[in-house]
C-alpha cells in the first residue's frame, strides 16, 4: 500500500508540474495572443515530468540515466529549433483557424481547448519515463531487471530518432530560407523518402523509450505503451500529417505529385507517379 500510495504521489506531483506550466504558457500567450506557444512547451512539459519522477525517486538506475538523458536531449533540441522557427512569424496559421472558430472569449476558451489538453496529453506521453525511473520501486516482488539487449535496441531507437528527426528539420530549414525555393516542395534529403521525416524520428524516439521501460519490467512497463500509440496517432491523425497536408496541394499543386511518389511516415524508395 505504502508504495502504491508513493507511485501515485509521484506521478501527480508531475501532472502537476505539467499543467502548472502550461497555465504559464497560457498567460503569456494572452500577453501575445499567440496560442501557437503551446508548441515550443510541448517537448519541456513531456520531458519536466520525467525529471520530476527521476528527482523523486531515491535512487535511479543507469536505465534511468539514460531515458531521462534521452527525454531532455530531444526535448531542448525540438523546443528550441521550434523557437527559432517561429520567432517573429506571430501565431501559427493553424491556430488561427482553431481561434476563429472559438470565439467570442476564445482567450479563456483556449485555456482548456489547448492548454490544459496539451498538459494531460503531455503527461501520459512520459509513461514510458515513470515507468523506467520508478521500476524499482514496483509492488511485488519484481526484481528490478538489469540493462540488456532490449535497453540496448530501444535507446539506439530513441537516439536514432533525435537524429533523424534533428537532420530533417535541418534540411527543411535550409530549403526554406532560400528564395529560390519559395512555392516549390521540399523532396530532398529525408524527406526524399517520407514526406515527414521529423514525425517518423519523433515516433522513434517514443518507441525506444518505451522499449527500455518494457525492458525495466514491473507493473507499468506494459500500460506504458499508451506514449508511443498516443504519440503515432497525434503525429498521423491530428495535429502531424492529417492537419499540415489538409490543404496543402491546394495551395501547392505539385505537392499533389510529392504524395504519389513519396510515403507519408515510414521511409521507403521513391514511387513513379501513378504507382
């Protein structure tokens, strides 16, 4: 009972944290009436609550260590190329839409509609974190499990991921800031070979996570696979591929082209159009 009372105390102390900032984030984007900040906190919420679980944990293990390493790594890495990105670009267009339908008070509204959801979501996101740093302390009799090939396989994953996702958007960034490629679709590098090279890494990274979670064994390992199913399906149906190309063909005919010869979210060898 004792350890199940100090799981929970542990995991609400980070849901916490998460939605302590995100009510930040919201009063700022009051100040800015730019919603779209909630993007550059994405990643910082994730990985703040598994540090809140690391920090609270008496002693963590080496798998600890390194999931925790890996979470803030691709966390400051992701937020911080998102600022750059956005910096000065005002609220993000597909923001804009979601205000528009939102109003009047749509400030207040969006509180609850992006804010707190971002909080909850990014809290069952770091599953995989509070299940690989709190192992140990499993009711039971579950002997903590020691690094192995499957730590192995999911952190080379997880750094897999970073990188991909870190050289794709790299390389869309070079695109973009040559005029020369104003209107024309990005196929080159990466994302020669998926469409969203920086989804697919951020997938990886999730997966790998959970891998080492799996890996620590105990009671939350398994039900900790809701993060990387959660993280694919927001990166394939809501707010990744589904949301960004609902329109983009019609503002960007030859992407149209780009969608027959090229996979949407696995990487694999171009397609001739028509196949």
């Amino acid at each position: 009972m004792h350890e199940t009372t100090a799981l929970w105390s542990i995991a609400l102390t980070g849901l916490c944290l998460t939605a302590a900032l995100a009510v930040l984030t919201w009063l700022v984007s009051l100040t800015r009436t730019d919603v779209s900040l909630v993007d550059r906190m994405w990643p910082i919420l994730i990985a703040g609550a598994g540090c809140v679980y690391f920090m609270l944990v008496p002693a963590s293990d080496v798998r600890g260590v390194c999931m925790i390493a890996i979470a803030v790594a691709w966390a400051l890495r992701l937020s911080l190329f998102i600022t750059v990105r956005n910096w000065g670009h005002g609220e993000d267009r597909r923001y804009q839409e979601i205000r528009a339908r939102n109003q009047p008070h749509f400030g207040l509204k969006s509180l609850y509609l992006i804010f707190v959801l971002q909080a909850v979501l990014a809290w069952i996101v770091s599953a995989p974190l509070f299940a690989g740093v709190t192992a140990g302390m499993n009711v039971g009799s579950v002997a903590l499990q020691p690094f192995d090939w499957l730590d192995w396989i999911g952190l080379t994953l997880a750094v897999f991921g970073i990188v991909f996702e870190a050289i794709g958007d790299q390389q869309m960034a070079t695109f973009k800031s040559d005029s020369m490629h104003k209107g024309q679709v990005m196929d080159r590098g990466l994302w020669r070979y998926t469409r969203h090279p920086n989804y697919f890494g951020e997938a990886c990274v999730w997966w790998g996570l959970w891998l080492m979670a799996l890996s620590a064994g105990g009671l939350g390992a398994a039900w900790s696979v809701v993060s990387p199913l959660l993280m694919t399906v927001l990166l394939l149906k809501v707010s990744g591929v589904t949301l960004l190309e609902k329109d983009i063909a019609e503002r960007r005919p030859k992407y149209r082209e780009y969608v027959e010869r090229t996979n949407a979210f696995v990487p694999g060898p171009p397609r001739k159009s028509g196949q």
